[in-house]
C-alpha cells in the first residue's frame, strides 16, 4: 500500500511538473514537495532567513494556560480573516458576557 501511493503521488508530481513546464510558470495550485508527505506544502512567510516554511500553519488561543487549536491547515491562510471567528469562539469557551455599560 505505501508503495502504491508512493506510485501516486509520483504521478501527482509528474503532472505537476508537465504543467509547470507547459505553461512556464514556477508555481501549481497544491504543489507536493515532498513524496513521503505529499500533503505538506510551502508556505511563504517573507520573514528573513526563512522566506519559505513548511509544515502545518495554527491558528490557537491560550486562556488560563490552556490552548486551543482553532484552525489548522497544511495550506496557507490569512489569520485576519479567521479574527473575527475566533473571538466568538473565545466568548463562548469562557462564556464571556458582554457588559452593555461599556
């Protein structure tokens, strides 16, 4: 079985590839870089040294020592556009209720 999607992901590559030599681009939506983990993709973070990480990108909140994983993705993700959602989520873990006098 580890071969056989080995041998995929291989293809998955392959395809890939074509298409990026086809069309003279240096990108491809979903591109594996990896064949033993061909879900990991790069992420590129424009921080010095390290323009480019891989691995999982978090999105936790931490309350009281305690963390909570509120969005997890092997894909990159803007973390503003999930803010909003989280501070929901923030209220309803610790059943914040909003003081009307404020």
């Amino acid at each position: 079985k580890r071969q056989e999607n080995c041998l995929e992901t291989i293809e998955k590559v392959y395809e890939q590839r074509q298409s990026m030599w086809e069309n003279k681009t240096q990108s491809v939506p979903q591109r594996i870089v990896s064949l033993t983990q061909p879900h990991i993709r790069p992420i590129v973070r424009g921080k010095a040294g390290k323009p480019i990480e891989f691995g999982a990108k978090l999105s936790v909140s931490c309350v009281d020592n305690y963390v909570f994983l509120d969005k997890i993705s092997w894909e990159n993700f803007n973390e503003s556009c999930h803010l909003k959602e989280q501070v929901e989520k923030y209220k309803e873990r610790l059943a914040i209720i909003p003081n009307p006098s404020m």
